[in-house]
C-alpha cells in the first residue's frame, strides 16, 4: 500500500511548502487537499494552503515534482444535500476537480454527501437523500468516466457512513468501473458503522483509504455525528482496531493509496511508524 498525507501538515503556508514538508517526513504521497474556484487572497499572499480549481495542471504537477511527491487523490468533498447555491460546493466544483485531476494524471477524486446546514437538507427523507445525491453526482460521473478518473464515494454523511445506505446508493450511481469508494476509517466509526464491514461489503470498490483513529471521548457522539476533517491522535492511540482492518484490506487483495488525516506531525510520524509495520 502507498503510504500518503493530507497536504495540511501546518496551517498558513501554502500547499507548495505543505508537500516539502511531507516529504521531509519520509512520505512520498499526498492528496490535493483544500481547493476552492477562482483567486483567493490567501493562496496570494502565501498563507493559504489551498488550491484553485481554475489552476493550470502545469503549476500543480510541477509543484508535487519539486518537492518530490506523488499526488494521489484530489479531494472534491461537496455539500449533497442543501439546495445548489453559488457558495456551496457541489456538482460544479466536483467536475472541475475531475477535469484538473486528469489533467495532472492524478488518478483519485474523492467526494461525499457532507452536513446538510440548511432545514430543506435536513428534512429529506431518505430516499430523498440518496435521490439529491444521485442528481447532483450525475455529470460528474459522465465527465470522470470520459477522462478515466475514479470518482470515490466516501463515509461522510448520514447515508455513507451506513454500509446499506451506501449499497443502494451505489446501486443506484451505476457505472461501477468509474464509482468506487474511499474508506474512511474514523467517519464510517463515528457514523455508528464499523469500518471491517465496509471492506466485507465492498471488497474491491475500496480504492483508496483515509487514515484515522478517533479518541475515547469520541464514543459518546457515535451516531450522532457524521465525520470530521482530521484526526488529533496517532493510529493506535484510540479505539478504532486499524491493524485489523489493514488486514481484513489485505485479504481482499486491497494494495493501492491511502492516506494519513491526521493533525500534527509528531501524530503524523507516529502513525507512520505503526501502520507502516501493521503492513508489513
């Protein structure tokens, strides 16, 4: 397996200085992480670390070669189930994430339903739910299986962290050689859902995995959140078994990218030591 990291190591340098410092932590793959349409006075000024979707591939593929990275995934990571607005990111911003990704050779886009903030989101039903999603995700799919993207569905939400939600809806998304998923180990835990039976269930539709352990003080919102940006402790530190599921991710032959969403970099090396000896 390609051992990766979140391109978030500290925050108020740009993505350029965020992949030299990965690679100075001996990893050799990350994923585009934060990105945004347009100019942003951050990314400007040199204190964002976040990318434009408008960007030419060219800068971003010479970005990763200087600082000697691999970049195997862009996170397009959407709100799928509010009403479309300029502000939210959704179907649009997926598509340019699918056209950039291609256009860098990157092979991954990541997505997810995210947190409804708005009571019409709240208040679908499930069938409603799985129907906005489906809707919204529809161009996309086209415009990923055109370019030869994978477009990875990934536990994050009131239907994807549920191993049936997340059945019917990739039932119901089709084009199975172009949607896979992104196995998620904290949020499909914090869903209320057990990251091994996802692996059970989808076998190789798993294409990529995002790294993390969740703490103690974690249990007690189990089921009643649906995923968070980053973990703040090291693999192993928490109550998610990742040495059992790297192993159950080798029995069904999973040896592809996967990534460290982890805060910190002492967390990060630590977590780099643990699950580069739980693979073996």
């Amino acid at each position: 397996m390609k051992i990766g990291c979140f391109a978030l190591v500290q925050p108020f340098l740009p993505v350029a200085e965020q992949l030299k410092l990965i690679k100075a932590m001996g990893v050799d793959y990350a994923d585009v992480t934060d990105n945004h349409d347009g100019g942003s006075l951050g990314a400007e000024y040199g204190f964002a670390e976040t990318v434009s979707l408008d960007s030419h591939p060219a800068a971003i593929r010479k970005m990763a070669a200087d600082a000697g990275i691999e970049l195997t995934a862009f996170c397009a990571h959407a709100n799928l189930l509010d009403p479309v607005s300029p502000e939210i990111y959704s179907t649009h911003q997926i598509i340019k994430a699918i056209r950039l990704a291609a256009e860098c050779g990157i092979d991954h886009v990541i997505t997810t339903e995210g947190d409804p903030k708005t009571e019409f989101g709240r208040n679908l039903s499930s069938e409603e739910r799985i129907f906005a999603i489906i809707e919204r995700l529809h161009v996309p799919i086209q415009w990923a299986e055109e370019l030869g993207v994978k477009l990875l569905i990934e536990p994050h939400g009131i239907v994807t962290d549920h191993v049936d939600q997340m059945e019917k809806l990739l039932e119901k998304l089709g084009h199975e050689d172009t949607v896979g998923i992104c196995l998620d180990t904290g949020n499909s835990w914090l869903g209320g859902g057990e990251p091994i039976d996802f692996i059970k269930r989808f076998g190789t539709r798993i294409k990529h995995v995002h790294w993390k352990d969740m703490p103690e003080e974690w249990v007690e919102k189990r089921g009643k959140e649906f995923g968070c940006g980053m973990a703040v402790i090291p693999l192993g530190d928490g109550v998610i078994d990742i040495s059992a599921i790297v192993n159950e991710l080798k029995a069904v032959g999973f040896d592809g990218a996967t990534t460290l969403e982890i805060a910190g970099e002492d967390n990060i090396k630590i977590s780099l030591e643990r699950l580069r000896g739980w693979i073996g």
